[in-house]
C-alpha cells in the first residue's frame, strides 16, 4: 500500500539535513530560468511551474523512485509542484518553506 506523504513542509534546516542524509534526494527549482540563473541551490535541477502541461511533461520524464527536495522563491510554487507531483505518482516530496527568501545555505 502506498503511502500518501503528509510531511513535505520541511523548514530550511531540516529540509538541507534531510537531503545531505538522503541518497535518493534530488533537489529541484520551479523557479523561472531568470530566478534559476540569478542564484540557486547546487546541484538543483530546474524545471519551471509556469510551464504548465510544459512542467507536467517535465516531471514525468524524471524516477518516481527519487526523493525530492523542492524550492521556488517563497514557498508557494514549490508546495504546488509537490501537490502536483503526488498526484503523478511520486511518494517523497519535501517542500522547502520559506523558499530561497529564507535560504541561508549554499549557493551557486
């Protein structure tokens, strides 16, 4: 029986320890490329919300067997892709609240 995940609100510290502890975490940006290219978190990748059926087609290409750690800019389209990403079927998604206004660790 799958599990629906109910704990993907992580709050920076424990959303970064979870991904650095997590051997199947992704982390992925729903940012705009503008917002992406002004500054993000290593190794994210990028697909951007926006896009619309764009981001759906996107995501369906990645593994459902990841783990991911996703961010926008304050929350609230991170929290979207992870509400949207569980309807497609994938189980570990982690919403990173605050988003990159509250971020304070590594950055590319």
């Amino acid at each position: 029986m799958t599990k629906i995940n109910k704990n993907m609100n992580l709050d920076k510290k424990d959303w970064w320890n979870n991904f650095l502890a997590d051997e199947n975490g992704v982390i992925l940006d729903v940012r705009t490329d503008d917002e992406f290219n002004s500054g993000k978190i290593p190794g994210a990748l990028n697909i951007d919300i926006y896009k619309g059926q764009g981001f759906i087609y996107m995501v369906e290409e990645l593994d459902k067997n990841k783990n991911y750690y996703i961010y926008c800019a304050a929350g609230g389209r991170s929290g979207q892709a992870c509400g949207i990403m569980n309807q497609l079927g994938f189980e570990k998604t982690y919403n990173l609240l605050g988003g990159m206004s509250e971020w304070d660790g590594p950055k590319e």
